[in-house]
C-alpha cells in the first residue's frame, strides 16, 4: 500500500513537472494539428480568371475573344489525348503564358484549365510562392509538383511550370478508369528511325 502511494506521488510529481514545461511535445494521434499549423489563404478558385467549371465552349471561346491576353484557335488533336472522349481548346498569352489549354468533357463542359508559364519570364519558385502567399500551405509538397486541393478542386503546379485547375468532380465523372493505352509510345512514331 505504501509502495503505491509512492509511484501514485511520483507519477503526480511527473505530470506536473511534464506540464510545466509547456505543453505535451507528442500529443496523442486523436488530436489534429494545432492552430498555427495551417497557413490559412483564399478559397480555391472554381477555375481561371473568369473561366470557370462547367462554361461551354462556346462561352469560354467569346471570353477568349474579348481577352486582351490571349488568342485562342482549336486544338481537338492533341497528342496523347487521341483516345481520350473531350476536346481542347488551346490559346497562346505572350509574354507569361507560353500556352493556355482548356479542356471540355463529352457536353463540352470546361473541367481544366492548364497554364504553361513563359519560363524565361517565371520561375517555378516564384510562381509556387505567389500561389501559397494566396491560397495558404500546399495540401501536397513534392519535389517536381505542388498541390492545393480541397475535395472539389485541384490546383497543381509542376516543376515544369505546367499550372493545371482541375474540376475533380467533373474529372471523376468523366474518367472513371485510366486507359493504359496513353502509356504505350510507339518507338518509331514518324519513321524516325528508318533513317538510321
């Protein structure tokens, strides 16, 4: 009896000293991340500018028109997407944007919009710290990509300066498979090799 009075004053004398010293450096895996943890930022957009998910083509052609930022022509043949059931809206920006690429689905409804950044203008650094000075810490930080997402929007910056905007929802609706034929390349597409 006495033996446990002394582990029970003890184990008091430890809490209490534990506890002094701020609080519990490994809290239990129950309790989420403390408030300072997130870096709080904008609402994910519902697309790009004042392009947004679910427009028709042909509304996001007339927007194209009265942009004074980009050109727009038709680009249904794009390669790699040959199998693939939507379309392609692509549009050049000089000086920032390289290219941008609007893709619709089977209703020609926009789901994504890609941005290839002029990488003599723009770094991968740069553009990644203006988008977490917007939208707060990124949901996923890898090496060759960055990505914000919430359960209804992608944004996804790759290395490459590729920024995609993607409707997950509508992308889940519409690709509810992957075709392992997009990673099939031929080997000698063009007869580049006969030459040889």
């Amino acid at each position: 009896m006495r033996t446990q009075a002394i582990l029970m004053g003890v184990s008091l004398f430890l809490t209490g000293a534990l506890s002094a010293l701020g609080p519990d450096p490994f809290p239990p895996a129950s309790s989420g991340p403390g408030p300072g943890y997130a870096i709080p930022g904008a609402a994910l957009p519902e697309g790009y500018a004042r392009y947004k998910f679910g427009m028709s083509r042909t509304t996001i052609l007339e927007l194209i028109k009265t942009d004074p930022a980009l050109r727009a022509w038709d680009a249904d043949f794009i390669e790699g997407f040959e199998k693939e059931d939507w379309s392609v809206l692509s549009a050049v920006g000089p000086p920032h944007l390289n290219h941008a690429w609007f893709v619709f689905d089977d209703k020609s409804e926009l789901w994504c919009i890609t941005l290839y950044f002029n990488p003599a203008r723009y770094s991968y650094l740069e553009v990644a710290n203006a988008l977490k000075q917007k939208y707060g810490r990124p949901t996923v930080l890898g090496q060759d990509v960055t990505i914000w997402q919430n359960e209804r929007i992608r944004l996804q910056l790759e290395k490459s300066l590729h920024l995609k905007y993607i409707d997950l929802v509508r992308f889940a609706s519409i690709k509810r498979e992957f075709s392992p034929e997009l990673l099939r390349q031929e080997k000698n597409r063009y007869g580049i090799f006969d030459t040889l």
